[in-house]
C-alpha cells in the first residue's frame, strides 16, 4: 500500500455538498482506503480572479492502485459530478489533484508527482498540514558535523538534495526560493547563517534582523527539512584563515561600494556548499551581482552543484521585498517604491526604442532625485555575464542601482532586452521600419 495525499477543491453550486459527494465516491472505490479528511478553507480564485471563492481541502489515503489508476478514477469523479472543461484557471464543480503518491516522482504526459504547482500555492500546502503533519516537519541543525551526519543520511536514500542560502529573517523572496527548491528536489535544506564575513566594519551586521522563531513558522507553512543554524565560532574558528575571492566581476557595482563585501559572500557559500553538497543551490534575482559571483565560483572552482536563480519577489507596490525593508521609516518606505517605478519606466523606454544608456539612465537619476534625501550609490547598465557598464544596449543587459535612504541601502535590478531588429533601433542604424518587436 502507498500513502497518497489528493488535493480537493470547488468553488460552484454548493461547494461543501460536491466535496461530500467527491469523497463517497472515492470511499467506495475498492483498493482505497481513505485516512483522513482535512478541513475545508476558504481561499480566494487565483488567476482568474471574478468567480466564487473555492472551497479546498486534502485527503490523505492508502491505496494499491498504480498513481496512473488512481488518476483515472479521479478524472471519473470529476466527470460523475459534472465537471466540464473551462479554461485555465476557470470556475469548477470539483478538481481532485493527485499531490503526492508515496515517495514517488513520476513525470508523464498526463501526471506529474508531486504535483508541480503545489508548493507555491498555499491553498492546497495549509488542508495538506492538517492530513499530513509529518511532510511539514524539520529539525534545526546547529552544528557542521550534525548537518554533514543529515546529508549522509539523505545520500543513503538516494534523495536529491535543494538548498537555500540565506540570512534569515525571512519574507516571500525568501520563500519562492524555498517553493522553486521544492519543486525540484526531494529534501530541502535552508540555511540561516548572518555572515559577518560579508558586512564592513561600518555597516549594519549587528542591528540586521535576527528571529529564528518566526523564520521557522514560515518555513512550516511550506515544509523543509532542516534548517541549517550555524554559529559563528562554528564557522569561523579562531584562526581562520581561507577566504575565497573572485576578481573582476567583483570590483563591479556593489563591490565597489561595498569592499570585502564579495569576498565574504564567496567564501561563506563555498563553506556552505562543501557541508550541504547539494544537487541544486537556489538564488534570487534580487542580489543579481552575487548570483553570478556564485555561478562563476562554481564554474571556475568545479563545484559539482546547479544554481538556480529565482525571479524577484516584490510587495504589492512595487518595492523589492528585503530583510532590510524593516529598517524604513513610514516616509522613506512610501518614498522607496522610485527605485521600482524609475526601473519600470526605463524598461518601458528601452521598448520604445531607447537605446542610448547615458539617457537612460539620466531619466532613472533624475526620478530618483525628486526624493530629496535619497542618496544614489549608483545607477548603471551592465552587460548580465561580465557586468561591465555598456553603453549602447544589445541583447540583454541589466539596469542595476543601489539607493541609501536614510540609514538603509537598498538594491534593485531589472533586465531588459533590445533586438537588433526593433523598429528604433534599425530606423537609427538607418534600416527600414516597419519590423516588428
Ligand atoms: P539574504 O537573506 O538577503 O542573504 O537572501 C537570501 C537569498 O534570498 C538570496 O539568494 C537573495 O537573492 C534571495 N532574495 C532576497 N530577497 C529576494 C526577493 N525579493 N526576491 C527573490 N529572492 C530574494
């Protein structure tokens, strides 16, 4: 027998009533035996947001039918009930997702397990807690020895292993790393570490925000499996001496308002990638210039891992979400959101055409001046592999700036992409118009 979890949902006619029924039928299936029913959360449509709220729910049960079975009798349920086809997203009297069956990953035509999409929708992660509890365990790992002892363990099982650098105090930047790892790997490790390696003598390593407590409850609604919580004498030993430097790409934006800073980054993440030796390590967007510090670390150290990077993750109004977003007052936070708006405006003119750098990011300054007290590190366009500045844009580039406001420096990045054959572009280069973007 297999455990199974089913995610269970409806948002028309009467919703309670069409789960009841869903969950009968599949009672009276032979080879199942359902376990336990979740209760029923109201959750708002996603994707398509004028219809009814859904009703969601998770079942979890034992079965000897193959997953490919089960999802016959499920799609049977559906159409039992008058489920009919609408569009993606679309109103339904009953949806019935195989989420997990046993410790299995299967990838076809028609079923994908676990169910791709799961862990970014928190409609279906808060019924799974309530039927599977043991899925949203983790433990806390202190010390180096106890998480290579984990590691070893995981290895044994022949799992794939996803792993989450981070600085803890976590916000759902954060956290899409967490879902993306998720995703792709059968464990995930996350690793909660302030790095004083990476902070100057002047900047802001004993006031960055510390709460283990409230990073571990975040991390229940999605499940990891350890949380890797070193110390820092763990980490740097008295007499330590190895850091790791990578040139060039370094001395670049950040790095050269920000001395050490890279070094400190390189080494703690090569530290980190030697004790969790992950299949694939998880990056945001956000911390552009470090994401490809960390891919040349491991190209040019042979360091037998994957990055992914992972989008940006921003508030409602546009403003990048940071752990350092707490620093901001009430003004500085509503005045932040320039450095987003200033970058949106930038890309919207590279699409009309723009292609000259110095006016582009002229424009950025100048909007970001209207806030008086804001005070630019730098704005600049630099080529996405070698970062250094261009300025004519061809193919993708990224517009990148660093903004103190008051005591708080926060970044931001956009990419943007000019083709040679956008109608500006050749009208200035003296082609014909007329093509289309
Ligand atoms: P930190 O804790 O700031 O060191 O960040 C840990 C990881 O989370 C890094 O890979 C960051 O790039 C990533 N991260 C931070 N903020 C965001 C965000 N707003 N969106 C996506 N990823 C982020």
């Amino acid at each position: 027998m297999v455990i199974c979890f089913i995610g269970i949902g409806s948002n028309l006619g009467n919703r309670e009533k069409n789960i009841e029924k869903a969950i009968a039928k599949l009672r009276k299936i032979k080879n199942i035996k359902i376990e336990k029913v979740s209760r029923l959360y109201r959750t708002r449509p996603e994707g398509y947001i004028r219809q009814n709220d859904f009703l969601n729910g998770a079942i979890r049960l034992q079965t000897n039918l193959e997953a490919g079975e089960l999802l016959t009798h499920l799609k049977k349920i559906e159409k039992d009930l008058g489920r009919y086809e609408t569009f993606r997203f679309g109103p339904r009297i009953i949806d019935l997702d195989i989420l997990i069956y046993g410790n299995q990953r299967i990838k076809t035509k028609d079923l994908a397990i676990p169910h791709p999409r799961m862990y970014a929708r928190d409609f279906v992660l808060t019924p799974l807690a309530d039927v599977a509890p043991e899925l949203f365990k983790h433990k806390i790992i202190r010390t180096i020895s106890a998480m290579r002892a984990f590691i070893k363990l995981l290895r044994a099982e022949n799992k794939t292993i996803g792993f989450v650098p981070t600085m803890g105090y976590l916000h759902q930047g954060h956290l899409s790393l967490v879902r993306a790892a998720k995703k792709d790997c059968d464990k995930v490790v996350v690793s909660i570490f302030v790095n004083p390696a990476q902070f100057g003598s002047k900047e802001d390593f004993r006031r960055y925000p510390r709460d283990l407590k409230r990073d571990e409850k975040l991390l229940k609604q999605i499940g990891v499996d350890a949380i890797f919580y070193p110390g820092v004498k763990a980490v740097y030993p008295k007499g330590y001496l190895t850091y790791v430097s990578v040139e060039k790409i370094t001395e670049r934006l950040c790095g050269k308002y920000r001395p050490g800073h890279f070094r400190g980054v390189a080494t703690i993440v090569t530290k980190l990638f030697n004790i969790v030796q992950p299949d694939t390590a998880y990056f945001g967007q956000k911390d552009f210039q470090q994401a490809r510090v960390i891919e040349k670390i491991i190209s040019d150290l042979n360091i037998p891992l994957k990055v992914k990077v992972v989008p940006i993750v921003r508030e409602p109004d546009g403003l990048a979400m940071s752990s350092r977003n707490v620093y901001l007052s009430p003004q500085e936070r509503k005045d932040a959101v320039v450095l987003y708006r200033s970058l949106r405006n930038a890309e919207a003119s590279v699409k009309r055409g723009e292609r000259v750098v110095k006016v582009i990011i002229r424009n950025i300054t100048k909007e970001i001046k209207k806030i008086a007290y804001a005070r630019i590190d730098y704005v600049e366009m630099a080529d996405t592999e070698t970062l250094e500045k261009v300025d004519k844009i061809n193919g993708e580039v990224v517009i990148a700036l660093a903004v103190w406001f008051g005591k708080t420096r926060l970044i931001d990045n956009i990419l943007v992409m000019a083709k040679p054959n956008c109608r500006l572009a050749r009208l200035r280069s003296g082609g014909q118009a007329g093509i289309k973007w």
